[in-house]
C-alpha cells in the first residue's frame, strides 16, 4: 500500500511538468493522464460513423476558434484515442473510460462531454462548440 502511495505521488509530481499538445502525433502514456493543464481526451473505436468524426471535428474546430494560443502553449490539449489499441486502451483503463467518450481532464477533475457531443456535434456544432467552451473555461 505504501509503495502505490508513492508511486502515485512520484507519477502526479512528474507528471506537473508534462503537458499535451494537439500539435504532437505522440499520445499520451497511461501514467500521463493527471495533468494541471486541462486536457481533451475523445476515445473511439476503428469502425466509426459519421456523428462519432463530428464529434471529434467539431472538437478541434472549437479548441482553435476558442483556445489556438493555449493549444499552442500546451495548457489545452487534445488526443483521440482509438479503445482497440492498446495504447487507447490502457489510457481508457486509467480513467475509467468503457466506451465511446469525450473527456475533460484537469487533475483529478472529469467532464464527460460524451452525451452534448452525439446529440450536437453533427446536428448543432454552434450549441456544441459553446456547451465545449462553457466546461473548458469552467477548469482554466
């Protein structure tokens, strides 16, 4: 028990100078999903129908119309990660993710954004977009 204590300790500590970018084909490993940054994390499948695309097009299309200098700063950032891969897995696995989701993650606070996402990112980008931005401004 002691030993998970500071690893996690150890994992959290190292992590606060790790930060995502959407700009980075690397994805995030398991252990660098607690961040103070706020992160945008979509998970999918392979086969993927065209609301699931919107939601994460519309994802990006927001981040860049609201946030293109803290992307590029790398206090915002967004990775999508397909559930049958194993990296996408194992970070799924980490925040206790089963299925289809859209994630804000700021430390150890979670905004699932999963339902806003299908009902408005093909249909009503604009709703969707502010819904994105409400959340996002809520963690900075």
């Amino acid at each position: 028990m002691r030993f998970l204590k500071y690893s996690f300790l150890i994992i959290f500590a190292a992590l606060s100078f790790v930060a995502c970018n959407t700009q980075s084909k690397e994805s995030p490993k398991s252990g660098e999903v607690i961040s103070e940054d706020v992160q945008i994390y979509y998970f999918h499948n392979t086969k993927r129908c065209a609301t699931c695309n919107a939601v994460e097009d519309e994802t990006k299309v927001a981040l860049q119309m609201y946030y293109k200098d803290k992307v590029e700063a790398g206090t915002v950032g967004f990775v999508s990660l397909n559930l049958e891969e194993d990296e996408g897995a194992e970070i799924a696995k980490v925040l206790h993710v089963s299925g289809q989701t859209l994630l804000i993650v700021k430390g150890e606070e979670q905004v699932n954004l999963t339902n806003e996402g299908f009902m408005n990112a093909r249909t009503n980008p604009d709703k969707f977009h502010e819904i994105l931005k409400t959340q996002i401004n809520n963690l900075l």
